[in-house]
C-alpha cells in the first residue's frame, strides 16, 4: 500500500469510501447510542417526536383551520407525510453540521470525511424506522391505509430523501467550514421547507401555477408518494417529477466533488 | 518507508470571515495574512528507523506530523508513505465521553483503520496493555485522563500499521507506563516497522532513536544521529535546558505554585557542583512542606532523588507567600551525557502538591576524571568512584 501525499486534489476516491465502511457503522452505532443514552425516555424519544408534532398539526391545521384532508383521518393523513418529511429535515441538519460536531476526531485521525455527514444521514434515517411502526400502529387503530403493492416503492421514496438531504448536507457542511453562520441557514431552510411541501395540507387544494411550482421541489414527491403508497389519496409518480429528480442527482455530485476539495484543508478552517 | 520531498504547509492567520463580512466586501474577506509552518523539508526514513522529530515550540513538529498523517493537505511539496500509517496526535483521540471504554475502543480502531474482527482479535491485549480492564464498561468520561491516554494508545500499538506518527501523546502517562509505550515502540522498530516520534523529552528521544531531526523555523535545521542532533538542539553552550512549557503548566488552583525554576552555572560536567533555585508561591500558608529534585537518566531510571523531608532531614516549618529554595550539590556524581531532572512539592508522606516532571534537562559534559584521557560519558557506567588499582603477580 502506498499513499502520496500533495498539494494537488485528486478524485473522489470511492474505492476507500467502502473500505471504511466499518467505520460508517461504528459512526452511525455511536450517533444513536450517545443521542439517547442519557435521557429517560430513551429510544422513545424518536416515536414521541413526530407525534408531537402531529397532535399540534392536528389542533390547528386539522382542527382550527379545518384544512381537508382527502376524506383520510387528518392525524394520520399528517403523520404520513411527517415521517418522511422529520428523518429527511434531520438528516440535513445533522449531515450539515456533523464536520463540525466532530471537529475532536477530525483534528486528529485521518479517514474520508465523507463518512461523516454520511453517517449522520443513516442515523437519522434509522428514526424513520421506529416511527414507521408508530404509523403501522396508527393504521391499525384507525382502519386508514390499504395495503398494496405500492408499499414496495416506499424505499424508493427514503432513498430521495436521503439523496436530498445529503445534497443539501455536503454543500452546507462544505460551506460552512469557510462561513460559519451558513450552519444555521439550513435550520431556517428546513422550517421553510416544511410549508413549501404538503405535510400539513393536502395537495389536492393547491391551485394552479403553485402546484407546479411546489412540484420543483423533491420532497413534494416523497411526501406524496407516501400517502400514495401507503393511504391511496397523494400524487402517484410522473414525468414531471423527473426535473428535481435530475436536480438532485447533479446537486449530490457537485456536492461530493465541492466536500471534497474542502476537507483536504478542513482542519486549517476549524 | 517515508519519503518527504520538499513539504511545505502554509497557514492563513486571523478568524474566518463571515457571510456579512463577505458581502460587505469580497475581496478583504477572502484576502488574509499568511505563515510558512513548515517549507522546504526533505528527508527519508527507512523501515525499522525510528526518528525522533526535535524542536521549540511552534518549529513545526506537529505541522509536520499532521501532513504525514494526512490531517490536513501540504501547501506544496509530496510525500510518499509505503504501508498503512496510523498517526496518534494529542490526548484522548477522538473518545466518545458518554460511550464507554469498551465501545470507544471499537469506534477508535474504526477511525484508525481496523475492520471489526481485527478489534475482537486483540481486544483482551488492548484492554489489559493499558491496564483499565475493570473499568471496561464506564463511560470514558469517568476515566482520569491518564487512563484515557493509556487506551487510546493501546489501541493505537496494537493496530500494527508499518508506519506509525506519535506526537507527544506519552508525556500524560505516568513514567511505568511511559517506559511500556517506549518498549512496545521500539519492538515495533525491530520488527521492521517505521516510526516518527515527535517529544520534548530529550530523553526519551535519545533512549529510543538512534536519528533525530531537528526543525527551527519551519525548516529543517539538523539530520543525523540522535546524540548529536540533540546537542544541536540544546545548544553547545547551553548544557542547561529549561522546559518552560512543563512550568506554565501547573494547575492555577493549587496551594503551591512553582514560578520559575533556574540551574547554574549553565555549563555542567561531572564533579561539577550544581545549584537549583526553586522560585515559589504560596497561596495559602502551607506547614511543613517537602522540595524533592530527581533525575532520570536516558533510560528512565531514577540515579538521584533529594528532598527536605524525609530524606535530607531539611524541616522547613512553614512557608507563606513568595519565596525561593536552593538546592546545592557540592560535587555532581554522574558520568556525563543527558539527564532530566525534575521537582516537585509535597506534604511528605502525604500527599504531592505539585509536580513539575521532567523541568529541565541537564547535558553533562563528560570529563577525564581518572586522568587516563579516557572522557566518562554514560557507556562508561552511571556513576564516576574515586579509585586506584593495584597488581599483585605472587611470584
């Protein structure tokens, strides 16, 4: 084995990447177990989170506002959309902040730092599990949902997101070793975004052009692609969804190649 | 092997701009002063070398190391490494605190490298080198610090890379521990393995390397072997070196603090008397303390130790405020070479207050002591004995 060790930036080196892969699993492990260590409550932390939140949608969008919701029980249509929406909010956030959260390590060992905001994305997409069977459980209480062959393109579905989130991860963590206060940008991003999908209303009151318009964004699909697969009502995929989708693919590679120049010389910004 | 070839690292100073700072007006935000921490150095280690890296403060040892341990990328030059390195930079690499022992050994090998059954494989002779097995599963923050350096590198000299990078980190341990790390290292060396080791401890340089380097400035200084490189580095003049770092060290806390340390005359040899002035302040008014001054030869063994109580029966009733004590030595009774000496304040037989561990080190020159033209430096035994020989033939 030899390493060169220059000036010059070469390639992503993907080959490496899946030689930590060890690490990628530690880092995850050690992601979860240190987050819900020390509180009481645990792991159920991760279940009560977006149930919260759907009690509160539920008051007052539900509720107060008497928004429709496609003829499906409102805290389940939002729980629905929650879910997805919660795992991909926190993956970005954790991803763009993660170079710094473990500024201790790096500053020290050498290993691909895209581990890093990599491992804050399965981390929190891990949370999406727990809550998915918090949904299972909703479903059977409230008789909402069909079960259908559809359920087999949810993975389809956490993969954008996941591919999203770690778009908007590796641009903000990059940019925020150089400007610090873009590590907060994303918080704000993510309290917008949430109104620019269909979380807490149905897609089907939008008028036209917004709808096109909210149908740039590729968590518009993932939202609704789960209450198409998992309650019947949503937007089932279209041709139209191929342009955040293509956004996306080049937002993720510009974004590996943009971490990658960063974190060579991470260490001297920190 | 490693194979540097002109590696220079330059470094921007100032904080990071801000967006607002950058909006406001591009070009200052991104333009910014600029340093040369290291530039221009070359050199080759072989396998089997181990190569201790000297030099002050900010000379660029760490810089150095950092590179090599791809930390962070060179400003210019390359350098090529042969077989997998592990670098062990600083205390407690990258320890999770609320993880525990036994976790954090699983996570630190992952950073460093090593695949999950490789850990399992050597966990017992991790856990039982740095002597923590009962604390195994605590969380690592209920660790003393000494015993986080112990496991970190244990899991560090047992992951086996033919090439490793220490900066310093042995200086937390304590000296049995030191003396295992030092011993496990230079196995490693005989074993073909490639080590760079960057120390204040002239000492501990000169017991394990047989080639140092010497950095002044960002540049390299000095090539050669150990001995010689050290006496570079201390000066030929100045046989007497003070640690000055060991000294700002000390806890702000404690009821003793010692604020300067000075050894005349500054040129030293054997038979030569000494004399250790110890400056000191008292926070509160401390009854009946104990001054102890030691010194370790190069292979960390204790050849002198002196103290007030109990040992020189000096009774010091109690001290109060500022103040010095000196130590005279009438007649030093050491061969020459390198010795580190070091002090500390006690409660005799209760307790140490402060602590100053190797303050100084002392380059004693060599003299013809027996008048034969024979110089007695350390191969020639520790100890010079006043002495004549006398043949008997019978017949």
């Amino acid at each position: 084995m030899e390493t060169i060790i220059e000036p010059a930036r070469p390639a992503p080196d993907l080959r490496e990447l899946w030689r930590y892969r060890e690490l990628l699993y530690v880092l995850v492990l050690r992601d979860i177990r240190a987050r819900y260590r020390q509180m009481a409550l645990g792991p159920a932390w991760i279940a009560l989170k977006p149930l919260i939140t759907m009690v509160i949608f539920s008051l007052v969008f539900g509720g107060l506002a008497g928004l429709p919701s496609d003829g499906v029980a409102y805290p389940v249509f939002t729980f629905t959309a929650l879910l997805p929406w919660m795992a991909f909010a926190e993956a970005a956030r954790a991803s763009a902040g993660s170079l710094v959260a473990r500024m201790d390590v790096i500053a020290k060992v050498y290993f691909p730092r895209l581990v890093v905001p990599l491992a804050a994305v399965l981390a929190a997409l891990l949370d999406l599990v727990v809550s998915f069977g918090v949904l299972l459980v909703l479903m059977a209480i409230s008789g909402e949902g069909v079960l259908s062959w559809r359920w087999l393109l949810l993975p389809g579905y956490v993969l954008l997101a996941a591919a999203t989130a770690l778009a908007i991860g590796l641009w903000a963590a990059a940019a925020a070793v150089r400007f610090r206060d873009l590590r907060f940008a994303v918080g704000y991003l993510m309290q917008a975004g949430i109104y620019a999908t269909p979380v807490a209303y149905a897609a089907s009151i939008v008028p036209e052009p917004w709808l096109s318009a909210l149908k740039l964004n590729p968590m518009f699909w993932v939202v609704e692609g789960f209450r198409w697969a998992l309650l019947g009502t949503g937007t089932p995929p279209e041709p139209a969804m191929l342009i955040p989708l293509l956004a996306v693919g080049l937002a993720l590679a510009s974004g590996v190649v943009v971490f990658h120049r960063m974190e060579r010389t991470i260490v001297d910004w920190l | 092997m490693i194979r540097v070839e002109g590696l220079g690292k330059r470094y921007r100073i100032g904080g990071e701009p801000t967006l607002r700072a950058l909006l406001r007006s591009p070009r200052a935000a991104l333009q910014h002063e600029t340093i040369w921490a290291l530039r221009d150095v070359s050199f080759i280690v072989q396998p089997g070398e181990i190569v201790g890296v000297i030099g002050r403060n900010g000379a660029g040892k760490s810089t150095l190391l950092r590179l090599l341990g791809r930390i962070t990328a060179p400003t210019e030059g390359r350098a090529v490494l042969h077989g997998r390195a592990a670098a062990l930079l600083e205390v407690g690499t990258g320890f999770h605190p609320d993880l525990t022992g036994r976790e954090n050994v699983y996570l630190n090998g992952a950073i460093l490298g090593m695949s999950r059954r490789e850990i399992e494989r050597k966990f017992e002779a991790i856990v039982a080198f740095a002597g923590v097995a009962r604390f195994i599963d605590t969380p690592v923050k209920r660790y003393s610090s000494g015993m986080q350096v112990r496991l970190a590198f244990a899991v560090a000299a047992h992951l086996e890379p033919e090439i490793l990078l220490i900066d310093e980190v042995l200086a937390v341990g304590d000296a049995a521990f030191q003396q295992k790390s030092l011993g496990r290292m230079g196995e490693a060396a005989r074993a073909g393995r490639t080590i760079l080791f960057v120390s204040h401890d002239m000492s501990a340089i000169a017991q394990l390397c047989s080639r140092a380097i010497l950095l002044e400035g960002g540049h390299l200084a000095a090539d050669g072997p150990a001995d010689s490189v050290i006496g570079a580095y201390l000066g030929q003049t100045e046989s007497v070196h003070i640690d000055e770092g060991v000294v700002a060290a000390q806890p702000q806390d404690a009821p003793i603090r010692i604020e300067a340390v000075a050894i005349t005359p500054e040129a030293v040899g054997t038979g030569d008397p000494l004399t250790v002035r110890i400056h000191y302040r008292a926070a509160e008014p401390l009854a009946a303390p104990g001054f102890v001054v030691t010194l370790h030869d190069t292979l960390g063994v204790e050849v002198v130790r002196l103290s007030t109580l109990p040992i020189s029966g000096f009774h010091i009733e109690r001290i109060e405020g500022a103040g010095h004590i000196d130590l005279h030595i009438d007649s030093l009774p050491l061969t020459g070479g390198l010795y580190t000496l070091s002090l500390a304040v006690t409660r005799p037989r209760v307790d140490t207050l402060v602590a100053l561990d190797r303050v100084a080190t002392l380059r004693i020159a060599a003299r013809d002591l027996y008048g034969s033209g024979v110089l007695l430096t350390r191969s020639r035994g520790v100890v010079p004995v006043a002495h004549r020989w006398s043949l008997h033939p019978s017949d």
